[in-house]
C-alpha cells in the first residue's frame, strides 16, 4: 500500500523501479501533446485573423485545464503525493461537469452559427468520456481499475484533437485506418503492457480495447439510427433550447 505524505513533494527515484507508474507517466504526456499539437493552429498559436467565438474560447480553457489535471495527477502518482492526488480529484469531478457543458454548448452553437447539423457523434463522445471518467473516480480505491478505466476516458474525450492532428501534420484526415490507429495507441500499449508486466493474462485491459472498437465500429451506428428517430430529434431540439440561451 502506498504511504501518503500530506506535504507536496517531488521524489521519482523509486519510478525507475515502477514500470506501471512509468507507463501511465507516459500516457498523461502522451494525451497532454496530442491535444496540444492537435489543437495548436485552431487556438493555442493560433494565427489566423478571425477571432474564436467566446464559447469556443471557454471550451477551449476548460479541456485544456481537464487535459492539464490528468497529466497533473499522473505526475503526483508517479511522484508518491497520494494526498495531493486525492484533493485534486474532487476538483476534477466539477471540472467534468464544466468540460461536460461547454462540450455540448460548444458543439451544438457552432452547428448554429454555421447553419448545419448538431454532430451528435460528437455529442456521444463527450457524454461518454465524462461518464467513464465519474465511473472512474467512483473507482478511485480501486487503483488498478481506476487507472485503466480513466485512460478509456481519455480516450474518447481527445477524439476531436486526434483527428485535428492527422489533418494539421499528417494530411490523411481522409485515412480511415490511420486515424483509427492514433485513436486506440493508449488502448492498445495499456493492454499489451498489462500482459508483459503481470506476467498473466489481465481481462479489463482487453475488454477496454474491445469495448472502445464496439462502441467505434458498431455502436456509433445505432447512435445515428437513434438521432434520425423522432425521439432522437427531440432530444437534439430540446439541447438546442436548452444550450442556445446559455
């Protein structure tokens, strides 16, 4: 068990010894780079004249703070501040709740502003990604899933930066296999990297990974059906009252 030390403290000496804290270390990077190189020419360097939309900018701040907090709260892991971790987690229960309202305020008054359709793909991804990460934190004193469970998250809520960086660096937006292969690299390393390093067979790390292509490759299927229904309909006009006046 962990000992927890109430002072804030910077001790990775024991890291080189953890390859589990290593590689989950690697995972914060690897989310925190993605959104930036992803989403560096559309706000963070942006050079363009054309001034974002408020709601874009507060979007923009509030992601970027939840991105910052995941990277944060591998750091304190690695570093051995559990106590740090632990407060800083309920600060991020109320920041899931924010990156959960200015997502869909977000996407449905830019479908407004630009006269076409709510992407509710889109929609789906970050009501996924928030629920699974409160699934996660609800697991907090559970470590093993906790850890596992909020790398799913993350992965659905970098989906749009994924694909903004195949389009900025790759020029293969169109490449439906490659940007798929940047979408699962976390899935796939936590599930071979849990192979190696418990030296048996671990379920949760695969029944992620097969979660995530479930939901990918067929569920997004039957979230299109649902939306093209009458009550699917409904529900889009009903955000749209809802998020237009906010």
């Amino acid at each position: 068990m962990e000992k927890k030390i109430n002072h804030l403290h910077w001790n990775f000496d024991h890291l080189k010894k953890d390859p589990e804290k290593q590689f989950f270390l690697l995972t914060g990077l690897w989310f925190f780079f993605v959104t930036l190189a992803g989403f560096a020419d559309s706000f963070y360097l942006k050079t363009s004249i054309t001034p974002n939309p408020g709601f874009l900018i507060v979007h923009g701040i509030t992601f970027s703070i939840w991105v910052i907090l995941f990277l944060v709260q591998c750091v304190l892991i690695s570093s051995k501040n559990i106590i740090w971790h632990m407060r800083l987690g309920k600060f991020g229960v109320i920041l899931l709740f924010l990156v959960f309202v200015t997502g869909f305020h977000t996407i449905i008054n830019s479908a407004h502003v630009r006269s076409h359709e709510v992407k509710e793909g889109t929609l789906m991804q970050i009501l996924l990604g928030v629920s699974i990460a409160l699934i996660a934190i609800y697991n907090r004193k559970k470590p093993y899933i906790h850890k596992r469970i909020m790398v799913l998250a993350m992965v659905f809520l970098t989906v749009a930066a994924v694909q903004r960086l195949a389009r900025t660096f790759w020029n293969f937006e169109d490449n439906f296999w490659l940007i798929n292969v940047l979408y699962i690299v976390p899935l796939l390393a936590m599930t071979v990297f849990d192979q190696f390093y418990f030296k048996k067979f671990k379920f949760l790390s695969l029944l992620i990974l097969i979660y995530w292509l479930t939901d990918h490759f067929l569920l997004t299927r039957v979230y299109t059906h649902f939306f093209d229904s009458y009550t699917g309909k409904r529900i889009i006009e009903m955000l749209q009252h809802i998020f237009l006046v906010l």
